[in-house]
C-alpha cells in the first residue's frame, strides 16, 4: 500500500513539473500572432521562484488591434501624390467687387482645389488696377492688398494697368505679393525685361512653364511714361514679340511638360485678327493661351500654332462675370468657365465690404 502512495505521489510530482515548464516557456510556433513580447528585467532567484508559481493571464481587447494597412500606391506613386495642376485664371475685372464671381468666391475655390491635393495657381490676364472707383481707390493700393490675401500668384498687364505711370507702376510692382510676369516690357536701351518673363513650377514631378504677355501699346498714356524727352520702358510688339516668346519656349520645352501663355492679348471664338491669334500663329510649343482684354467668353477653343500642333486658348470674361479653370493631370489639359460659384471666403468678403463702404464717403 505505501509502495503504491510512493508511486503515485512522483507521478504528481512530475506532472506538475511538466506543466511549470509548459507556463513558463511556450514554444514559439503555438504563441498567438496578437500577443506582444514582454521583457523582463533580471532579478534574484526568490522572485523567479514567486513569479514562476503565479497565473499571468494577457487579455488582448480586439477593438484596438489596428487592420493592416493595404498599399494600394506603387513606389512611384505615393499616397501623397497630387493628381495635378489646377489653375484658375481671372481678366479684366477692373475692381468689380459686386459682380457674379468677387475675389472672396475666387479664394474660397482656390481653398477648395488644394484640399482636393491639387498644386493650385490663381492667375489675373490684366485690367485689374484701373477702370472703376474701387480699382482706383489708393491708386491701385486696395485691389493690390485684395489680391495679396486673395492668394494671386501671377499678373500680366492690361492696358488700363498702365494709366498711372511708370512711377506708380514700379511701386504697386513692389507691393504685389505676387509675381507679375511681361516677356514683353523691356529697358529702352538694354533690352533687358523689367519684370520676370517666365516662371516654372513644379509639383510631383510635373513641371509647367507659364509665359506672361503684357498688352502690346501704352495707348493713350505714352506720356506717363515719358523722362526727359526719352521713354522708361519698350513694349515689345510684332516680331520682336514673337521672337521673345520663341526664345523662352526652346529654353524651357525640354525641361517641363506643359507651356501655358497668359496674357492681355484679346481673342474671340473665330476673329483672326487678334493679339493672341497672332502669337499662336507666329511661335511653336504653346500648349495653352489664357487671354483678356476682350471681356469675351470662350471656353475652350483650338487654334494651330505655325507648326501645326494644337493649341488651346481660354478667356475667362470680365468684370467679375465669371473664371477660368485650367486642369494640367496625367497628360490631360482641359479648360473650363465657372460662371456660378457661392461660397465666399470670410476674410475677403469683409476687405471687399470695407473698400466698397470707403469709395462711398
């Protein structure tokens, strides 16, 4: 009977061993794939002993294991990859503040495209700082703020851009938080540009090149920008135009994907008689021609450059009437006329209210 008890005692001794062992190493393979590796510091034999003999259960909550995260970009197109250009282009608005489209729709749009990841541009085609009180108002001053906190990032020169003088011109020229871009307005003598003729930008690999084309005459305001019986500026014209802008687009064609033109150049939906018909005529490469000064509205028009290649040209109206969009995306251009858009941005709005109340006193 005692050699019995003896027997059956080791047997529950070497079954409880057993088990220790299994508690305190599990083999790797039967670990669950949830559970976390645990490090625990060195301490003295007691301790090994106490925490050997105690239960440890690991209670893993299945709502906050996260779900793997399914790549659906190549390395060469990231998640963060912007689909493309957006730019929105506006002319001759000439201080319309109460029109159908104001600068405060123009930056809530603006707000829009770069929250849909778009590399977004706000361009004017010129007549912007003359032509009613509220574009005068400061000689220019207050539409020129308007645009800065608009967000603009390019102007070309209008004609009535002009009725201020070389002087004034230079000065709001250093207020503009913005670039204004002529090929086109040159020293009389070195025929060095004035103003920056072209841009490029660049946004995930894509590169656009944007060309800017002053109105051709100071019209009737040559005397403004007369000193000492000798003019301040030239305005390239003709030919010589033409050259300017040939030159810039064999710089540039192999470095960008798309050349657009902007300009204060007119056009309409069939005249051939035009600024921009002619340029388009006389140079090859434009990809896009945003003209003005013409107050028309042409959505989207094909004229064939000197080489044959399409081009596509875009004016956006006047006076607040309504905008252009230009979308550049996976070899894609389009163009296309927003004549209603109600959202207003708050800040704009209220710099627009102000300027409207002070023209009044």
């Amino acid at each position: 009977m005692k050699k019995t008890v003896i027997i059956l005692l080791l047997i529950l001794l070497c079954s409880c061993k057993a088990k220790e062992s299994i508690i305190k190493e599990p083999p790797v393979e039967n670990m669950p794939s949830t559970t976390e590796e645990v490090i625990i510091s060195d301490s003295d034999d007691e301790k090994k002993e106490e925490d050997a003999n105690e239960k440890i259960e690991i209670i893993i909550n299945p709502d906050i294991i996260e779900e793997p995260v399914v790549d659906n970009q190549t390395a060469e197109e990231p998640a963060s990859k912007s689909p493309g250009f957006k730019i929105i282009y506006t002319s001759d608005m000439h201080g319309f503040l109460n029109g159908k489209i104001s600068y405060a729709n123009l930056k809530a749009y603006k707000k829009m495209m770069i929250a849909e990841g778009y590399k977004t541009l706000l361009i004017d085609n010129g007549d912007t700082i003359h032509g009613t009180k509220t574009a005068k108002y400061n000689n220019g001053s207050a539409i020129i703020n308007i645009m800065n906190k608009t967000g603009y990032d390019y102007l070309a020169i209008g004609n009535h851009d002009y009725a201020y003088g070389y002087d004034r011109l230079m000065e709001l020229k250093n207020e503009c938080e913005f670039q204004i871009l002529s090929v086109n307005i040159v020293e009389p003598e070195e025929n060095k540009p004035i103003f920056v003729p072209y841009d490029i930008i660049e946004s995930d690999g894509r590169r656009i090149a944007i060309i800017g084309i002053s109105y051709t005459s100071l019209g009737d305001y040559r005397s403004k920008y007369k000193k000492d019986g000798k003019y301040q500026l030239e305005i390239l014209n003709n030919d010589k135009l033409f050259e300017a802008i040939q030159t810039i687009i064999d710089e540039v064609k192999d470095e960008v994907d798309c050349i657009v033109a902007m300009g204060h150049c007119s056009g309409t939906e069939n005249d051939t008689d035009t600024k921009a018909y002619q340029i388009i005529k006389h140079t090859s490469g434009i990809d896009v021609f945003l003209s003005g000064h013409s107050h028309r509205i042409v959505e989207n028009r094909i004229i064939r450059d000197k080489d044959g290649n399409e081009v596509i040209f875009s004016i956006p109206g006047g006076e607040g009437e309504c905008f252009g969009v230009l979308t550049i995306a996976d070899n894609c251009i389009t163009t296309e006329i927003i004549r209603e858009f109600e959202e207003k941005d708050e800040e704009i709005l209220d710099l627009q209210n102000s300027l409207i109340e002070a023209v009044k006193q």
